[in-house]
C-alpha cells in the first residue's frame, strides 16, 4: 500500500530523524555531552511552540519548511539522547563503578546449557564489599558449569563472587564482534562460575507476568514432547510456534539459511497472523450485536499481546502486535488505516523503549521485509497477469517471496556472506507445510492432553516438519543452490539499496532521472567491487592470528592461501576464526597444514622448522629448535615462539639470530612476562598475540 500523500504516513516521515539520531549516538554517543544535547532539545522545542502558537503573526504560514526542520531536529536529538541515557554504563551506579567482593545478582532470562555451560543474564541489584551494601544497576552475563544449575530459572536471586571480566573484542580479521553484539544489549561485563561459586539466596523474586510466561513456555515444550520423537521437529516446531531456540542446532539454523527461509524460524507476525484469523472466525457471530465488534477486537487483542508475551515480547511479535492491534481497532470503528504507517508507528514506539533495538540484525531484517511487502509487492504483482485463478495466486505468493527478498538481500549479503539462488522455490514449497504446522500446533497447544487426539495431531505436525525439511535439505544440496563468501562494505551496502529503491520507484512513476540514478549507482557499484578484486589479487600478506590455545598462521597471495595450524578446516573454531579472514580477502583457493608437515608451494616452503613466504623468513621455536642452522645463510625475519619454550629465552634474545618474535598466544601468563622482561633489556622487538590482534604483515 504506496501512500498518495505524505499525509497519510507521518510516522514514516518523523521516523527518518529519529532513527538518525539514533544511529549518530551509536557511532558518537561516548564524545556527546548529553546535558548540552538536553539543553539544545529544550530550546529547539519551546521555539517550535512558540511558533506554532504565533504564526499568524510572524506569517509562519508563508515558510512551512521552518516547522519541518524544527521537529526533524527535536527528533533528531531525540533519538541520539536516547542512546545516551539507555546505555548503562553512562549510569553513575553501574555495578562496574563500585567496589565489590560479591554481587547480588537476579536472573533476567532463562538458563540455556550450551557448550557444557549454563548461560544467563543477570541484573547485578547489590555489590557488597567489606559488609557494606550498595544498590546497583547494570546486566552482567554469566556462564555456570555445574550440573545443579539446571535448577536455576528466571528470578532467583543469586549470591556470587564479584570477579568479572570485560567481553574480548575481535582479535582477528573479519571475526564475529561479539563484544559488539553484546554491547547492543546493554552488556559489557561476564562471569565464569563453578558451583562453589555462587549460592541461591531466593527463587521467584522476578517480574510474575514473566515468569509466568517462561513457566507456560516450558510447559508447552515439555507437551510438544510429548507426541512427537524427532529432536530437529521438535526443535522447529518450537521456536516456530513458541519461539524457544535452545534446541536449535546449526545444521537446520544453516539448510534454512541457504535456502532463504530462515523467516520461517522467527516468531513474527506470521503466527499472529494465524491467531488473529482462528479468532476472527470463531468469534465472527459477534458482529452481529451491537457492541460486537468491539468486544471481538478488545478479545482478539488481548489473544495476540498474550502470545506476544508467551513468545518472550521479542521486538519482531511486538511489531506485530502493535499494526495487528492497530488494523482490528480502525476496522472495528470503519477507519481507514495506512498500514506503511502504521508499520512506522510501531518502529517509533519500539525504538523510544529501546533504542538499542535497531541494532538486532532480526529487527531490520523483519521491518525491511514487511515495508517491502507494502511498497513492492503491488510492483511486482503488476508484472503479469493471469486469468486462472490458480495461477494468479501461485503468482501473488511469487511477488510476496520477490518483493521481500529484494529488499532484504543487500542486508543478508552484509551480516549473513551468502544469497540463496533458489529462493523462489524454496519459499513456493514451505507456504503449504507451515501453514499446516501452525495451524496443527496452534490448536494442538491450545486444547488439553486427550491421548487419540493429542497423537494424532502431534503426529500431523511431526510428519510435515520432516516433509518441509526434507525439501529444504533437498534444495540446499542442488548446485549452486546459495552463493557464499559474498563481503560487502558499507558503502556497497548503501549503494545496493540506493538501486533497489530507485529502480522500484522508477517502475512506479516512470520518471526517467530515477533509472539514470539507478545506472549511476551501479556503475559506482561495479567500480567498487572491481577495484577490491584487483587489490585482492595484488595483494600478499601473511597473517599471525591469536586463535588462544591453537596456532594459526595465514599466507596469501592473491587469491591464493597456505594456512598453517593444528585445527583442521571443519574444526568450529577454525570456521570461527580463520575462514572469516580467508573468505574476506578474497582467498579462492587454500591449504592446511599442521606444523610437522613440510611443505612447498609456488609463493611458500616449510622444511621442519623453518618456513619462507616470498621474502619473509621464519623460524618456529617450542625448545626443540636446531639453532645451528641459523648461520648466514638464513637469518630469519621473525622468530614465532610457542609450547614455552623457557630454555631458548638466552637464544631467542640474542639480537644476531632474529630481528622480531612473535609470541603465540598459546603462551603462558608466566613464560610471556619472563620474556617481555629479558626482550626489552637487550631491545628486542617482539609482539605478543594472547589478549592482543591479529599481526597482518603485507609483502608486495
């Protein structure tokens, strides 16, 4: 729905400044003296006012721009204040910033065992240092190993021993910032705990609508269980109707990805969508008495905020539930309700309770994807036409999957690296199997354990989850069924969506500067990309990376790798930490070695010890080294140091031998202090990995 006037969706319109304002505070917000901001807001509001109160007499009428920019502004700083004051570290009692030997923590989320260790948030209420108490704020995430912690749910309050860290950040090129992501949630502090290290003090001491919720949400898990044997159905058939993904692996979170269905393992508004339909028909003989209608939506509405809660209020449900509520409210009293506006409404109010919200890559994926529904889909629904009725509506669900995946594919290629070529098909095959998976599982929820009945429709369930996933696995292993390894830059990323606008807006009103804008951008486009693939073809750099306790060393040339360490290529920590980097520059074909292989290549050659890249020159020292070879014949750039090798600290500082070490970050605490220490007495250069980036060394 394309508004003909701009009247019609002001929340569209206000929402731009705000969200730029947000997006300055997110970028700037630590340089931002935020009293100044205040200040600055007071004054640009009581003008506004003052001038929408006198503009007859100043003739404000005449410059209705001036209005315009006035509240762009408001909102504006509206929206970077907001970051500012949301973020708890700018609060003067964050626990952080008081002295603690032990914390009171209460539970904010529920416990989920991942990786051996029970993993959850935590609102620090009290640091007690000395025997003094002091309240605080702030969210500390803490990882528990200890089998007992299987107990522990949403609001019990915990006693713990104050001995927090901060979040590492990316040590290497590419790798996932989940320091970042994280701090997006207000989180910049975690714990690791061992059952000695921390005690219940009370349960239940949480918010009781929401604990109420999480009970009733295990509840429905445990019952879903209970008719149905499959764990990856199970899985799917729980968070796609309830949205609980602790049991989600990522075998079936990657085949859903591929094949650009990855929606289907969201809660959103597809499954209000469900509700609101199997209430509106059951409650249809309402509408005819007279307060009907309104009775029909108040109950409807309340339905849908109940799911929302049941779901856990994730930002994608409560979008819905807010247009949702909105559509049932204008149709009970005959309104006539944009609903691009309405989509903009329900940003505004998200954003103003959490601004940090735009930041969830689910949160712009979901509002990309629905304001493309309403703008694009009629564009596309115009292409063709058809005079059978089956044929159009195949059509209708084909301009659906066109119009979304057109305008979130930009997004995708820049967090998720891939796009799903057979997308089409995919989204054409799953539409009949969840529609029958929500509309089974919703009614199998809502009616009690009556064992025929329960069986069969758990079994209803089951079966088309398999059939959906076996279509999509089916899919995922055609060839060329997804293109990977795609990297785009912001700029890129602004450009993509600079031609998918112009281009949609182009075929709307056929105003030619609109395709010559296109063409323009994809020129810029084509010049970008062209200009990154020739540096990575020129480029040659060899890569120490602090993989922790493993070792890894990258060397490329040109598209071409060498990669040396202990993991192997389908090890997660290597998919984690290595592939990012080699995927990044543009690496198209690459070898694994370990570090007792010999090897040689056209740009690289290992002999035991010693390794070459075009003109560098290595030597590996773990205590074992042969230090007679190094005469004048080879004399090593850089010496890389690993295993503690405490008896070749006198050799590896003798300034003859090497010129620079670099020490592994697979080193001890220990053994790197009694080197730095003798290293700089007789001023050799060195670079320690363990809590440090990644070295980069360029060769060309």
């Amino acid at each position: 729905m394309i508004a003909n006037h701009k009247g019609e969706i002001p929340f569209v319109i206000l929402l731009i400044p705000f969200i730029a304002g947000i997006a300055l505070g997110l970028n700037f917000g630590i340089y931002a003296d935020v009293a100044i901001l205040i200040i600055l807001l007071g004054v640009l509001s009581i003008t506004f006012f003052a001038l929408n109160i006198a503009y007859k007499r100043f003739n404000i009428y005449k410059v209705r721009w001036v209005g315009g920019i006035l509240i762009g502004l408001v909102l504006f700083l509206a929206g970077w204040i907001s970051i500012a004051n949301y973020s708890e570290l700018n609060k003067s009692n964050h626990f952080s910033k008081t002295p603690a030997q032990y914390l009171i923590a209460r539970i904010s989320n529920e416990p989920v065992l991942k990786n051996g260790y029970y993993r959850f948030t935590t609102r620090v209420i009290e640091a007690i240092n000395k025997n003094t108490k002091t309240a605080t704020s702030g969210t500390l995430l803490i990882a528990l190993k200890d089998s007992s912690a299987k107990s522990l749910s949403y609001g019990d309050e915990l006693l713990i021993k104050s001995s927090y860290t901060t979040i590492d950040p990316p040590y290497n090129p590419a790798e996932f910032n989940y320091k970042q992501y994280l701090a997006n949630q207000n989180i910049y502090y975690q714990q690791f705990l061992f059952s000695h290290q921390c005690a219940v003090l009370q349960h239940n001491t949480g918010n009781p609508i929401i604990a109420y919720a999480l009970t009733l949400r295990r509840h429905l898990v445990e019952k879903l269980k209970a008719n149905m044997h499959d764990p990856a159905a199970i899985a799917i058939a729980s968070i796609l109707i309830l949205g609980y993904r602790a049991d989600l692996s990522n075998d079936v979170l990657q085949t859903y990805s591929k094949t650009g269905t990855i929606y289907v393992l969201t809660v959103s508004g597809a499954q209000l969508a469900v509700i609101y339909f199997m209430f509106s028909f059951v409650l249809s003989f309402l509408t005819r008495h007279k307060y009907g209608k309104v009775l029909r939506a108040i109950i409807i509405i309340v339905a849908l905020w109940y799911y929302a809660l049941l779901t856990g209020l994730s930002p994608a449900i409560c979008r819905g539930a807010v247009v949702l509520s909105m559509v049932i409210i204008g149709r009970s009293y005959n309104r006539y309700i944009n609903t691009l506006n309405i989509l903009a409404f329900s940003a505004f109010v998200l954003l103003m309770y959490d601004p940090f919200y735009i930041t969830e890559v689910g949160f712009q994926l979901a509002y990309l994807a629905v304001g493309g529904l309403i703008v694009f889909r009629p564009i596309v629904y115009k292409w063709f036409s058809f005079k059978n009725r089956i044929a159009d509506r195949v059509w209708n669900l084909c301009s659906i999957s066109i119009a979304a995946q057109a305008v979130t594919f930009p997004l995708a290629m820049f967090y998720f690296h891939q796009f799903p070529v057979f997308f089409l098909v995919s989204n054409l095959l799953v539409v009949i199997p969840v529609a029958i998976i929500m509309y089974t599982g919703i009614l199998y929820l809502l009616l009690p354990q009556i064992p025929v009945v329960s069986h069969w429709l758990g079994s209803i369930l089951e079966h088309n989850l398999l059939i959906m996933n076996r279509m999509l696995i089916f899919i995922e292993q055609l060839p060329f069924a997804s293109l990977n390894k795609i990297w785009i830059n912001p700029a890129e990323y602004i450009l993509f969506y600079a031609i998918i606008i112009s281009l949609f807006y182009f075929l709307y009103n056929r105003k030619v500067w609109l395709l010559r804008l296109a063409f323009v951008c994809i020129l810029l486009l084509s010049i970008n990309i062209s200009l990154e693939k020739i540096n990575d073809q020129r480029t040659n750099t060899i890569a120490f990376l602090n993989l922790r306790k493993h070792l890894g060393i990258v060397m490329k040339n040109g598209t071409n790798a060498v990669v040396i360490s202990d993991l192997s290529d389908t090890d997660r920590n290597y998919k984690y930490s290595i592939q990012p980097y080699l995927d990044s520059s543009g690496v198209k074909s690459m070898q694994v070695y370990n570090l007792q292989q010999n090897m040689r290549s056209a740009f690289a050659a290992k002999q035991y010890d010693l390794l070459q890249f075009r003109d560098f020159k290595l030597l590996f020292c773990n205590g074992q080294s042969n230090y007679a070879i190094l005469n004048n014949t080879f004399k090593p750039d850089y010496v890389y140091v690993i295993g503690n090798p405490y008896t070749s600290i006198n050799i590896m500082v003798n300034k003859q031998v090497q010129q620079t070490l670099v020490v592994d970050a697979g080193n001890s605490d220990q053994f790197i202090y009694a080197l730095q220490q003798k290293a700089d007495r007789a001023k050799v250069k060195y670079a320690v990995l363990k809590r440090n980036k990644s070295l980069l060394l360029v060769s060309n």
